[in-house]
C-alpha cells in the first residue's frame, strides 16, 4: 500500500512539473565552462525553458542581445543569470552597459556569484531591474522556485 502511495505521489509532482509555465528563453553568461556545463545540465533537468542560452563572455551576451533587440521577431530572455566576476566585461560592466543603451529593461537580471558580499548586494540595488542576487552553483530547485514565483506574480 505504501508503495502505491509513493508511485502515485510521484506522478503528481511530474504531473504538476508537466504543466509548469515555460519560459521561451533565458540567458545565462559565466566565463567559467564548467559551471555553464553544471548549469546547462540543471537547466535541463529543472525543465524551465524552451530555450536556454549560454555565453562565456558579458560582451558576446550584449551584442546577441543587441542583435535580437533590433529583430521585432526575435525573442528576448526573460531573465539573465549574470556572473559578477569576469574578465575583460564584468557583470557591473554589462549592466552598465545594458543601461547606457537605454535597452528595455523588462528583462530581469539576477546576479551570480561565488561569494554574497555586501557591497555588491547594495551596488546591485542600484538597479532596477537586477532583481535577485544568487549564490552559484545554482540548483534544480532554486530555478523551479523562479518559476513558481513568477506564477504567483501573474496570478496564474
């Protein structure tokens, strides 16, 4: 009987997974490759999107990003998961960036990083629409709660 219990209990949580809203898409820029292999993988197994989009670079992001803003067909991420800590652009260059081109700022980014400083969480409150400050690695359940989160939000 128990076990019967645990199997059906098991196919209501899919169930509920299956009718999960999607995002279409989402970008995600970290110089680091093994965690954009880690987080591919999560991303997959979260089951979140339709399309998840990976940069090594903030400057390969904002031009992709640029590039799709100047397509009316294209769509754009609704979130950006950005590393702090990178070279050439950091995550503050970017949306220093994103921000001097007066890009739509609809788009929500959260901050990544390896160490929750202070200071950065106050800098990062300068921005509107940097909208959460993550630790990384980030995980399956962490990128379900986004989902379940946004629902509330629209009432869904």
């Amino acid at each position: 009987m128990l076990l019967l219990w645990g199997k059906l209990f098991n196919l209501l949580i899919i169930h509920n997974i299956n009718k999960m809203t999607k995002f279409k898409k989402l970008f995600f820029i970290d110089d680091d490759h093994a965690t954009n292999v880690y987080h591919k993988i999560i991303v997959k197994r979260a089951d979140i999107c339709e399309e998840a989009v990976f940069f090594d670079s903030a400057e390969k992001a904002l031009e992709k990003y640029v590039e799709l803003k100047e397509d009316p067909t294209a769509i754009l991420p609704e979130y950006i998961f950005l590393d702090i800590n990178m070279p050439i652009m950091d995550g503050w260059q970017f949306i220093e960036e994103f921000e001097r081109l007066k890009i739509n700022t609809q788009q929500v980014i959260i901050m990544l990083t390896t160490s929750l400083s202070s200071s950065d969480k106050q800098k990062a409150a300068n921005f509107e629409f940097v909208q959460g400050f993550w630790n990384k690695p980030m995980n399956v359940e962490t990128l379900r709660n986004l989902i379940s989160s946004q629902e509330s939000a629209e009432g869904i």
